[in-house]
C-alpha cells in the first residue's frame, strides 16, 4: 500500500465516524482529495482568508490562534487524525 493510499484509507475512517458514509460515498470524494505538506510555521489559512478546504492531519500538528496587541493567543490543537 502506497502512502497515499494509506492517509486516504486513514481519512475514510477518520470521516467514517462522524458521518455514516458507504464505500461508495467515499469512491466518489476520494478522487477530489490531494496530499499538501506543510512546513512548521505555515498557515493552513491565513487570517481574513475564506477556506474552501478541509484538512486531515495524517502526521504532526496545528495550531490555532489569533493575536491581541500583537502576542499570539493560543485557541485550540489540533493533532494527528484530526479534521481541520
């Protein structure tokens, strides 16, 4: 098994519980995913940005937060296996 092939099987049961999805629900979205990397330190979506995207966390972290008077306040952690 490929490692794509791995992180979308990862996904599919990630998703799978959250919603009753059948194989071919998920025949039919898994085409549409893409693999992106992230260095440490690079936004998922910067602020005042829209995302029209969901993200899986197959490996690492993310974090959340947003600035008062220019310190970074934490807002929530997101980890290996989690939806974004």
């Amino acid at each position: 098994m490929s490692q794509s092939d791995y992180n979308f099987n990862t996904y599919k049961e990630t998703v799978r519980r959250i919603a009753p999805l059948t194989d071919l629900d998920c025949d039919m979205f898994i085409p549409h995913l893409k693999i992106k990397q992230y260095t440490k330190g690079s936004n998922f979506v910067a602020e005042g940005q829209i995302s029209n995207e969901i993200g899986f966390i197959s490996k690492g972290a993310f974090r959340i937060y947003y600035l008062v008077d220019g310190k970074e306040v934490n807002g929530n952690f997101f980890l290996k296996m989690s939806l974004l």
